[in-house]
C-alpha cells in the first residue's frame, strides 16, 4: 500500500471503503472477493483504488492488518511496558477471552479469519505473508518482555520460541475458525483454556 497516500484520504472515505472490503472478503473470501463490488459500495473507482493500493492481496493484507488492530483496542490491547511478572499471563488471558467474546458477537470476523486461514499456502500466499510478519514481529516482543519478567523461559533462542508460539496460535486459530459453528460457547471456551494451557506448557520456564 501507498501508505502517505491512503493517510491523506479522507477519513470517511477510508472507512466506506474498509467496511466494504472486510465485508466482501468475509462473505466471499480473497478469490471469491470483486474489486468491482467493493469499489461501488465504497463509491470508489477503480482507479482510485489502484492509486492507494497495489493490487487486491495489498488490499486484503491492510483489512486483516486494520481488523486485527481495531479487535486489540476493543477487547483492550495491554502496553508491554506496563506488563508485571504478577499481570504478564493474566493480561493475556484476559485478551483472549475478549476476543473470543468479541467473535461471537461480531461473526464477520470469523468469516474473515477463516478465508484467512484458508489462503495460508494457496494465491493468497503474498497478502497473509505481510500479515503473519507482522503478529511474528509483535509476538518475539511480548516474550522478550516476559523473558525480561522472568516468565519466559530463557534456555532456548528467542526466534525458536516465537515459532513455538506462532505454531500453537495458528493451529488453535484456525481449528476455531474452521469449526466455529460446529461448537458451543462452552466449548469455544474450553478450546481457548487448553490453547492457553499449550502456551503455558511451552513457554514458562521449568525447575
């Protein structure tokens, strides 16, 4: 994306065209998802969109990035700066269970996490490479604070531990993206406890 462009644009234009976006790509998925469609709900023309973005993974990569940062305000995002080894685990906690809580009331979300998920190795590749860059570089600086917390084990290479985070995140994301109407509330909550306990499990230090 132009990002010093699109920053120029006005900000309920911006907001049109993000409403659009996320909806199309919700209900459609990226290959499913038309430009056309998005550009006539957001009162756009496609070649304004070409000026603000590269092309429909560019478009689709700054959605999931906008999305995410939106859901990390809402369900009350923490400063890693203001982390204790008393609050580090229970700040998290707290996020995840917000999320989920969010989920359930907003399932275009889910809709979206799921074409997400789906585009993980196929065409798609190039829009969610930008994105999982993004959540790896955010997750080594949550450990590092933990490690600098001592909560975070430290006998291992820090780029190892993010791996070991990232894998358990992506496979709990996605199960509960895929299987999300197939579940209770109940069990969505039993699914994040044991998601939480793997993280546990991994990443504290042992005796």
């Amino acid at each position: 994306m132009v990002r010093e462009r699109f920053d120029n644009l006005d900000p309920d234009k911006q907001e049109r065209l993000f409403e659009a976006a996320a909806d199309e790509f919700s209900d459609h998925g990226f290959e499913g998802a038309s430009l056309n469609r998005i550009i006539d709900r957001a009162g756009m023309s496609k070649g304004s969109l070409y000026y603000y973005f590269n092309d429909k993974s560019d478009l689709y990569a700054t959605v999931v990035e906008r999305a995410t940062a939106m859901l990390v305000k809402l369900v009350g995002g923490f400063t890693l700066e203001e982390l204790t080894a008393e609050t580090f685990w229970p700040q998290i906690e707290r996020a995840e269970r917000r999320t989920v809580d969010y989920m359930q009331r907003n399932e275009w979300f889910v809709r979206l996490g799921r074409s997400f998920y789906r585009m993980r190795g196929g065409t798609g590749r190039q829009a969610t490479k930008r994105v999982f860059d993004w959540i790896g570089s955010w997750t080594a600086r949550v450990l590092e604070r933990g490690q600098e917390l001592g909560v975070i084990r430290t006998d291992m290479p820090i780029e190892f531990l993010v791996e070991l985070a990232l894998a358990v995140g992506e496979t709990g994301d996605r199960w509960l993206f895929t299987h999300w109407h197939d579940m209770t509330k109940k069990q969505r909550e039993q699914m994040l406890a044991a998601e939480m306990d793997a993280f546990h499990r991994l990443l504290e230090p042992r005796p």
